[in-house]
C-alpha cells in the first residue's frame, strides 16, 4: 500500500518537474511541497516526536519509488534521516524533542555535515575545530559537499574539540543556518542530481550554547559512522529506484520502436539485456531490503545485529549503486541514439546514478568496510 500510494504520488507530482529540475539546477520544490503534504518528506522521525514513525524499510521504500522519478528529490528525505540520525541515536531528549517536531511537520530540513575540502574518504583527518569558551563552543573551519545546504535550517556537524585524540576528539554539533558566522559557498555545477544543492559550509566564529552538542564530548566520530551504517541503505534505495526508473521506461520503450519491421523488443539480443537489467534491479533490492530489516533490528536495540548491519549496509550501497550504473547506461543504449539526448530520461537516471558510487563512503571505501567486517 506504501508503495502504490508513493508511486501514484511521485508520478503524479514529482515527475512532471524531474526533467525541469534537472535542466534549469533548480531545488525540486514541487516535490518537496508534495512529500509534505502527504508527510513523505522525513518519515522515519519517530512518532514520539509527532513523526510518522515509518520503520528501516518502509522509509527505503519511500525513497525508492521518488528516486524512480527524480533522483534529485529523493534526497529530501534521504538526507532529512542522514543529517538528523545523529540526534536520534545520540542526542539528549531535549535536542530531540527541540528538533524533531519541526523537521516532522515539514518546517524545516535537516543536512549532515562530515566532508571537508581536504577529508573526504579519510574523515578522521578533519580539520573544523571546536574550541570550548565558558559555557560555549566556538566553531571555525569549512565544511564541503554538504547536500541541501542553503535550504536546510539544521546542520549537523562534525568537529575536533581534542586534537591529541584523532577521530576520540571529534564531537557532532547541531548548527543553525541563522547562527551567526554560518554562511554557503556557491552551489557545485554537477554532471547529476542538479535539483539537489551542494554547497559549502563556512564556519567563522560561530558561538554554540554547550547544550548543542550531541551526545557526550568525543563521541562524534562514532556517531557519525553508525549514522552511515543506517543511512548508506537508503542511498542503496535511491540507486535501486533510479535503476527501475530506467528498467522501466526502457522496457515501454523496445515495445515501440520498430526496425527492421518489428519492434525491438522482439530482438533476442534485447530481451537478454533487459533481463539481465531486471536480475540486476532484483538483486539489488533483495539486498537492500534485507540491509534495512537489519537497520531496524539494530534500531530496536539488537546487538547481535550491529556488525552484520556494518557489512550488510556497505554491500547494499556497493552493489546497487554498481548496478544502477550498469543498468541506467545499458538504458541508454536501449534507447539508442534518443537514449543520448535529454528528450527522453534515461540519460538523467545515468548522470544520477552515478553519484551514489560516490557519496556517503565511495565505494572503494564500502570495500574496505566490508572486508573489515566480513560475515
Ligand atoms: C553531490 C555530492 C553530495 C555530497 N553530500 C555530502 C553531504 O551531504 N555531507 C557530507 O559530509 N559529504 C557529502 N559528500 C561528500 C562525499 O561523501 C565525498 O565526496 C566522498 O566521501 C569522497 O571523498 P572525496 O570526494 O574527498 O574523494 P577522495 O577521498 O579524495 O577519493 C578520491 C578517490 O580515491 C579513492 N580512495 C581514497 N582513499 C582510498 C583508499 N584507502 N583505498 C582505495 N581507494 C581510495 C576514492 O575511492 C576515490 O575514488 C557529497 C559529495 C558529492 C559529490
């Protein structure tokens, strides 16, 4: 039923505008104003803080069937989890009760802010600083790559409060948009997801109340990973529904076109590439959904569960970001010389595919993680 009813939405409201969107780098405010209404936009916050309380699963589903139409708006509620899990798993009851509500009423957006210009796969070597003062931090440094920044009022960020201590010294902060000293970079001109904004994050000066640390003095770093083991899974979801965007349109598109006096679809040498399109998107979702099975566990407080999700979030991302790749490129080609124009959609779903390789841990990083945590 969730998904019926987030299809019929995305279909109805957010794909009309992806190629719009996509063309004019624009903010997709068409879906966002449409996830809202229908309280798409950051389903799992809890309903304890007056969310929907959608579990692992049905927020990947959510993401999913919007990434089927635009990938761009898929990152809306994709990152309103990513830059608010923090709080969820770490922050005090008063952080949560402070900044849940809004971003559950749609209010206000959530970013997350670990990257820096010279930290990106290696984290750790991050250089933004908090410097205690009385009864305040006291933030400075750039962060870079931060999705949505701009249209978010709330930024979790990352920061050293104890150099000696490497990634021990780092603690995670919630920063306003309007806290003075907070202000954006120019938005990246990039090959994908042109309607989500990427810019950086500068922090001059900026004086935090103690009270706006997450978790306690140190913890940051480990928060910031444990978020990424929940939320890599919904980037899996957001590369599986671009994959089926792309699947999909190229399977109606075989059946028109017609060469050599029958349509293409009829081609042996076709119907082997879609169906090796379509065990590539069913793979993909089978491990994803299972990755997010596992999330939930691990939510609900399973420990049993908690390297299993390590591996199982990192392959998830790893596998159906490689095959959204291979599956929106083999799209085009269905599509042939029209699959390489902006006429038709499938070149957008290439271009968007391609960052989920990169971001939330590229996967040569993913790689890594797995095989420190081998089943
Ligand atoms: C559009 C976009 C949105 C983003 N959104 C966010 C966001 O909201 N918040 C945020 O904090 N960050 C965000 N990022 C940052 C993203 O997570 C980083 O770009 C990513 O982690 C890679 O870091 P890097 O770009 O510095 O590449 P580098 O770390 O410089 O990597 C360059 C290459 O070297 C490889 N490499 C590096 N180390 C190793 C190794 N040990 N072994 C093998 N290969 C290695 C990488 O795999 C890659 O191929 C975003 C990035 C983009 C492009």
């Amino acid at each position: 039923m969730l998904r019926e009813s987030v299809r019929a939405l995305a279909e109805a409201k957010i794909a009309p505008h992806a190629a719009a969107v996509d063309e004019e780098s624009r903010f997709p405010q068409e879906a966002l104003d449409a996830l809202v209404a229908n309280d798409l936009h950051a389903v799992h916050v809890p309903e304890a803080y007056g969310g929907a309380g959608a579990d692992a699963l049905a927020t990947v589903i959510v993401i999913e069937e919007v990434a089927r139409v635009c990938g761009s708006s898929s990152l809306i509620p994709a990152v309103n989890k990513l830059g608010s899990l923090p709080v969820i798993l770490s922050g005090s009851e008063e952080l949560k009760k402070k900044y849940l509500a809004p971003l559950a009423k749609g209010e206000s957006m959530f970013s997350y802010c670990l990257s820096e210009p010279d930290a990106g796969s290696d984290a750790g070597g991050m250089k933004t600083k908090a410097v205690r003062d009385g009864d305040t931090w006291v933030l400075d440094g750039v962060k870079r790559w931060i999705t949505n920044a701009g249209v978010s009022d709330y930024y979790t960020v990352m920061a050293v409060t104890d150099p000696e201590k490497r990634t021990k010294g780092i603690s995670a902060f919630v920063v306003h948009k309007d806290d003075e000293g907070v202000s954006f970079g120019a938005p990246e001109k990039k090959l994908g997801i042109k309607g989500s904004p990427t810019r950086e994050v500068y922090l001059d000066n900026v004086r935090l109340p103690a009270d706006r640390m997450i978790g306690d003095e140190g913890t940051g770093f480990a928060t910031a990973m444990k978020t990424l083991d929940h939320t890599r899974i919904t980037i899996a979801a957001q590369a599986l529904g671009i994959a089926q965007g792309a699947l999909d349109y190229a399977k109606g598109y075989v059946q028109e076109r017609k060469q050599f006096g029958k349509p293409i679809g009829d081609f042996q040498g076709v119907q082997f590439m879609l169906a090796d399109m379509a065990m590539k998107v069913e793979a993909a979702r089978q491990l994803t959904y299972s990755a997010a099975a596992r999330s939930e566990r691990v939510s609900l407080g399973s420990t049993a569960d908690k390297e299993d999700l390590t591996f199982h979030g990192a392959a998830a991302k790893a596998f159906a970001s490689d095959a959204a790749m291979e599956i929106t490129t083999d799209a085009v080609q269905l599509l042939g010389g029209y699959g390489y124009t902006r006429d038709y959609p499938v070149e957008r779903m290439m271009r968007d595919a391609k960052i989920t390789q990169i971001y939330e841990g590229t996967n040569q990083v993913q790689r890594i993680v797995m095989a420190r945590n081998l089943p």
